[in-house]
C-alpha cells in the first residue's frame, strides 16, 4: 500500500510541478518549457512513477491496484485549493466522494 501511496504522490507532485510552470511562463514556448527546471522536476517526478509502479504491479494484481491510480482526482483537486486557491465546490466534492466510493468498492474485495 504504501508504494502505492508513493506512486500517487510522485503522479501528483508532476502535475502540480507542471501547473506551477503553466503559470510561470503562461504562453506557450517549446524552448521555453523544455529548459525550465520545473519541467525536469515534473519528468524526474514521472520516472520515479513509473519505477515504482513497476514494483506494485509485480507485487499485487493490476485489477486491484489500478483503481488506485484513480486518487489522483481527489488528491489533485485538494492540492489545486490549497495550493493555487482553486474552486472547491460541492459537485466536485461530489465527484470526488464517488471516485472514491468506487475505488473502495473496487478494491475491498479480492476478485472472484
């Protein structure tokens, strides 16, 4: 569990790590991007993903961990409020509370 835990937040600390950059540098330029170090950042974020990824899907069945992956949508959603004050509203709070139903209901259960 905990690799999974890690492997979800190397996920959400890229796309926050890309987020900041959207932001830093708001128009698009290939260049501009390619050699900010907040890009690096993200792709070093991403490969650890992958790594470790790779040590839970040798460990545990993909149809019981993959619906794991699924705690970035909360996780980002919680991250994008407190870090960048985005909206947190009640049907996103919604949506969150049923991607989390559903990975619950997903994985309490080993398959038949």
């Amino acid at each position: 569990m905990v690799l999974i835990v890690l492997s979800v937040l190397c996920q959400l600390g890229a796309v926050l790590l890309l987020k900041k950059l959207a932001l830093v540098l708001p128009v698009f330029a290939m260049a501009g991007v390619a050699l900010h170090p907040l890009f690096w950042a993200a792709i070093v974020c991403l490969g650890l993903q992958a790594i470790i990824w790779q040590r839970v899907l040798a460990r545990h069945p993909l149809s019981m961990v993959y619906p794991l992956n699924s705690m970035i949508y909360p996780a980002s959603l919680l991250a994008g409020w407190a870090l960048f004050g985005e909206a947190l509203t009640l049907p996103r709070l919604a949506g969150s509370a049923v991607i989390l139903l559903g990975i619950w209901l997903m994985t309490s259960r080993p398959a038949a």
